[in-house]
C-alpha cells in the first residue's frame, strides 16, 4: 500500500520515515496477542507502583497485628470470613504484617530495579560496543575478549560475587540495594555491548557512512545519528527481556539475603525470610512468588511482542 | 576439520588467561581480613601474622598471582583457609553432586521440552499448541528458587504418607550408606590422578551405587534427584519447547518438506526423518549453552534442597572469606563452561559442514 501511495504521488518525499516506522511498529504490537497482554499487565503493575499508597491496606513495615498473631492465612470478609475478624487479603507474615500492602510496595523496588539495571547496562554496554566496533583494531579485540571473560562465568554466580565485594564498602545510611543493583546492571553489560558492536561493524562499511565521512560530519555525531539508531531495535527487545531477568536475578539475590534487607518489602527477601512456611504459612510463600511471576512474565511478553512487531522481515 | 578444532583451541587460551586473572583481582577485592573472619576473637595481632605467613597473605599480589598460576598447571588448587585441606579435594567432592544434578535437570529439559515444541509446531495454532507455549513462557518467568519450594512443599508436606511423596533434602535416606568406590573395590592406599579419580566417583552417587550394585541405593540417590532435577531444570526445558517450535515452524513450512509430502511419504516419516534433522540442530547450541547457566541455578536450587554441591559451598566461601576456595571454585566452573562451548562449536561443525568452511 506504501509503494502505491509513493507511486501516485512521487512529489512527496517524507524527511522524517523513522517516526512512520515506529508508529508501524506500534500498531504490529497493539495487534501481537504476546505484546497485549504483556502492555496490559505492565500497565497495572506501574499503576499499582504509582498509587501503592492509596492501594495498599496497612503499612507495609510499621503496621503489626494488634493481638500479635503471626501467619494468619488470608481473611477477606467479601468470602466468608467473620466480620468481626479484620481484613487481611492475602494474610499477616511472619512478623504480624499485612502481606498485601507489603508485595503492593514490593513492586516498587522490583519494577526500579528491572528499570535501572538495565538502563545502567544499555548505556554503559552501548558505549563499550560501540566503541569497540567504530575503533576497531586493539581496542575491539580487549574490549570483547573482557566481554568474553564475562559471558564466561554464569551470571548469577558473578553477581553474587560482586555484592559479596560491594557490600561491606557501602558506606552506611546509602541505600543497601546499591551492591545488588551494580551487580545485576554489570553482569548484563556484555550482552548490549554486543548487539551493538555487531550493528556497528555491519554498518559502518555502507555507502552513506561513506557520505557522511566525505561530507566532513564529524566521527562522534556520524557514531551516534547514522550508526547507533539501526542498533536501536535488538536493544529495545533485549533491553525488554532483560528487566525481567533483571527482577528475577534482584529476586534470587534477595531470597540469598543479598538484596533488599528486612524489613523493607522485596518479593525474593519475603520469599527467602519464611522459606520455611511451607507447612504454617503457605500463603507467605504463594502470594510473592505469583508476584515475580507475573511481573517477568509481563515484560518476556512484551520483550516477544516487540520482536515480532520491529522484525521487518514479519512486516506485512 | 583440524584447522577449525586448532583456531578454536588458540581461541580459548586467552579467556581462560582472563578467567584467572579477573578472579584472581575479584577475589583479593573482598574486603575483609581473612584472618578476623577465620579466628574471630582469637585474632589478635600475633596470631594473625603467624597466619598470613602461613597462607602466603603476605606476599605482593604479583607474587601471589606467579605462585597460584603455576600451582594451578600442576593442578594444586592451594589449601582452604577455613577447612584446612586441599581444594582439589573439596571440590572433587562436591562437583559430581552438580553435575548429576545438571545432567539430570538436562534430561527432564529436553525430555519435556522436545515433544512439547514438536506437538506445539505441529498443531499450531490448536489449544494443544496455545497450552504448551502457556507453559513455556511460564517456565522462563519462574523465580526456580520459588518453584523448587513450591515442589518441596507439594511433595514433602502435602503428599507426605502417601506413595506420591518424594524426598526433598539431601542426598540419601538417612539409613542408607554408600562405601567409597575404592574401599568397596579393595583399592587401598591409591596416589595421584586415579585417587582424585576415585574420590570424584565415589561422591557421583547414582554411578558409584551402580559400580557396586547397590540398586536399592542408587535407586534412593536417583528419588532424591527428581525434585531438584526438575525446579534446575524448568527453564531450559521452556526454552528448549520454544526453541524446538519455532525451529520446526520455519523447516515445515520449507519447500523440500512439501516435496517429500507430494511424493506420498507418510506424515510421521516427513516429520521424524525430515523435518525433525534440520529443526533440531540449533538446540545443541543452547542446550550446551544452558548446561553452562545451570551451573549458577544450582546455587540456588542447593539451597532450597540442601544439597551438599558446590553452588552453596561457593557462596558460603565467599561471605568466610576463604579466598583459595572462591578462586578454585570459580576458575573450574568458568573453565567448565568455556569448555562446554567449545564442546558446542566442535559438534556443531561436525554436524553441519557449512560452518566448517566459512
């Protein structure tokens, strides 16, 4: 339908067809039934973040059971429960807290840390990347044999490492997630490094670099207006699918005792902390992992979503 | 084929370099003293020199990094700060458990995974295909360290008395004894390489009850792998189905798959013989590359279960500071998974000429 159009009216030549691009890609995700669902369900999760507040019952940390009843299972009066019991949808944990207000404060700290990990990871992995693929020579060759060593040791294991290092530098009254988030953005760094070498060198060859260069544009602005935007689609989706590792690595740190301390709401530390109430307390154990679940769930979703939609070959 | 084996081997030479070295600075970055974690009140300054002396703490770091070097050519590992004994040793112990929990959760991956890709390709589109792509993608979104409490829960506690119920700790009914391979085989006082060998399949119990034909045991040992084998084994398995889906969408819909139809083949033939060689020849990049990341889901699958591996072992280390430990551990299982890379790329020539000669 493009080319008809171009065809009738050949006069009309549209400066701006990355943005036609996007807007294409958009609509192919709206229509993605992965990409739907996956916007859906992000979607209430940044409006449960936003408003965790209003949303949320008690207090997520000072609130305790006044009777001092620990482990209570769920007691919501809409099904049943007497009405002279107080509400407590999803429970009381371990220390008499209501659940529910602490996963609806919990998904702050996961959706920051999918959020920063990864843009940490994007920003420093791109600058490496493309400054091994532009400068080529030595410097590719250190650069990716460092990324190599990297890929090299399993991921969780080199982020456990790291905050095993970082930890006790942490000055006190900074923010304990620190060490965990440096790690989980660092480890991630070699994969968008990657991506974006690969796009450089592929690119870097073709005639309208070639142009740009004869034009006297200089190096940086060549680098960062005419080669990068084509790395832009792998690292939008690998970006996507790396917040839900990113949760599920800040998740497993957690459950170690590595990320989030008590009794600061994070769904892998609550897991970790009552890893034990299989038998007194399930609900402590089901309701924060469907949390995580859902979450990287969302974000794989979309991650597929987009893939599908920015893959031109699928373009019809 | 020789040429492409040495670039590969040359290849790897400077990563393994670069996996010593990083380890090596990462380890000495820990901030700490040793000594204070390992003697805790007993460290006073005395007693502390006496023990940097003793673990060659003293020296520079380029010292200690030319002394560690070569004892790992001649395959010493150094002795562990807060157990006292050889690496080597520890970890001979220790890596059999992961490794038969590796290989186990491998073969519930690709035993899953497989039919699950292949019926969800081949109704594609049906609910059978929509319901298998539901667990797929549930499979890759799982915290595992979730899952294996869940399982834990559901089998241990829930199903408990019944004859569903599985065992959901350790490595054997408490009861059942397994003798070290080479007590039970009469070999006394072995030395070198074949000690080392025998200490790592006495501790790779399924084998090592099997060598002796204690079936009952191994029969026990290989009860206590399925729940770990599974939670380890729940992501690649999700993987692998929709690896193998995809695979088998793009050969299926291939000209040669029409042709052996139009030529009267039967369904399961062009399916089996046809379709199934090309679309599963990519999935031994990623199982080989899976069998490395199992390495870090084992840390957290050990914990959940207690399973004396070298994943809690590992982390344990850290936070005690055993610097000899955390180095052998790490640097072997890196070297593991830059091994079983190689292993990958080798295999992947030999089955498909074509990267050979590019």
């Amino acid at each position: 339908m493009l080319l008809r159009q171009k065809a009738v009216e050949p006069g009309i030549l549209r400066p701006a067809r990355s943005a036609s691009m996007w807007r294409n890609a958009w609509r192919h995700l709206l229509r993605n039934r992965s990409g739907q669902v996956g916007l859906l369900i992000i979607g209430i999760l940044l409006l449960v973040a936003i408003f965790a507040p209003i949303i949320a019952t008690h207090d997520p940390i000072t609130f305790t059971d006044p009777n001092n009843r620990v482990r209570v299972t769920p007691c919501i009066h809409l099904f049943g429960c007497p009405s002279n019991e107080p509400q407590h949808i999803f429970g009381l944990d371990g220390n008499g807290r209501d659940l529910f207000s602490r996963v609806v404060h919990a998904t702050r700290v996961s959706l920051f840390i999918g959020i920063a990990t990864v843009t940490f990871a994007i920003i420093v992995g791109t600058l490496l990347g493309a400054l091994s693929g532009y400068v080529g020579g030595w410097l590719d060759n250190v650069l990716m044999r460092l990324m190599d060593v990297l890929l090299a040791f399993p991921s969780l294991l080199l982020a456990i490492a790291l905050v095993a290092v970082l930890r006790p530098l942490i000055v006190q009254g900074l923010n304990p997630l620190l060490p965990a988030l440096f790690a989980i953005g660092f480890v991630g760094i070699p994969i968008y490094a990657r991506i974006v070498r690969a796009s450089v060198l592929s690119i870097k060859e073709l005639d309208y670099v070639t142009a740009d260069k004869a034009l006297g544009v200089p190096a940086s602005r060549t680098l960062f207006r005419t080669i990068l935007p084509n790395a832009l689609t792998p690292l939008i989706v690998q970006g996507t699918l790396g917040i839900a590792s990113g949760i599920l690595d800040a998740a497993a740190l957690g459950f170690l005792g590595l990320g989030q301390q008590p009794p600061h709401p994070e769904w892998g530390t609550m897991l970790g902390v009552e890893r034990n109430s299989v038998f007194n307390g399930p609900h402590l154990l089901i309701f924060p992992g469907l949390a995580i679940m859902l979450t990287v769930l969302a974000f794989n979703l979309l991650g597929d979503g987009l893939r599908d939609a920015l893959d031109p070959r699928l373009n019809r | 084929m020789a040429r492409f084996l040495l670039q590969r081997l040359l290849l790897i030479v400077p990563v393994i370099l670069g996996i010593i070295f990083v380890t090596f600075v990462l380890v000495r970055s820990i901030p700490g003293d040793p000594c204070i974690a390992m003697l805790g009140e007993r460290a006073t300054p005395k007693t502390c020199s006496a023990f940097r002396e003793r673990f060659g703490l003293n020296d520079n770091i380029p010292t200690q990094f030319l002394r560690y070097s070569t004892g790992l050519v001649t395959g010493d590992l150094g002795n562990s700060i807060k157990f006292g004994r050889p690496v080597g040793d520890i970890l001979l112990e220790r890596l059999p458990m992961t490794l038969e929990l590796a290989i186990g959760s491998m073969l519930f991956a690709i035993a899953i995974g497989v039919p699950l890709g292949i019926i969800s390709a081949y109704k594609h589109k049906s609910p059978m295909d929509a319901g298998a792509m539901v667990i797929a993608n549930l499979g890759v979104s799982m915290p595992i360290f979730w899952l294996g409490l869940l399982l834990a829960g559901f089998f241990g506690v829930v199903l408990h008395d019944t004859p569903f119920s599985l065992p959901t700790g350790s490595r054997l009914t408490p009861g059942m004894t397994l003798p070290p391979l080479d007590k039970a085989w009469g070999l006394t006082d072995l030395e070198g390489i074949p000690r080392g060998f025998f200490l790592f399949l006495s501790n790779m119990f399924t084998v090592s009850a099997a060598l002796q034909g204690k079936w009952a045991v191994m029969g026990d040992a290989l009860e206590h792998l399925v729940l770990p084998s599974i939670t380890l084994g729940t992501i690649p398995m999700a993987i692998i189905a929709r690896l193998t889906r995809s695979n088998l969408l793009d050969v299926l819909g291939a000209d040669y798959i029409r042709t052996a139809r139009s030529k009267g083949l039967g369904e399961r033939f062009v399916l089996f013989r046809h379709a199934m060689r090309n679309a599963l020849l990519p999935l031994v990049t990623v199982i080989g590359l899976q069998f490395g990341a199992l390495l870090g889901g084992a840390v957290l699958t050990e914990t959940v279960f207690g399973l004396p591996g070298v994943g809690k072992f590992l982390v344990d280390s850290i936070f005690a500071r055993d610097y000899p430990v955390v180095q052998g551990f790490t640097i072997i299982v890196a070297f593991l998974f830059v091994l079983m890379n190689l292993l990958v790329d080798i295999s992947y020539a030999y089955i498909d000429p074509r990267i050979r000669l590019s």
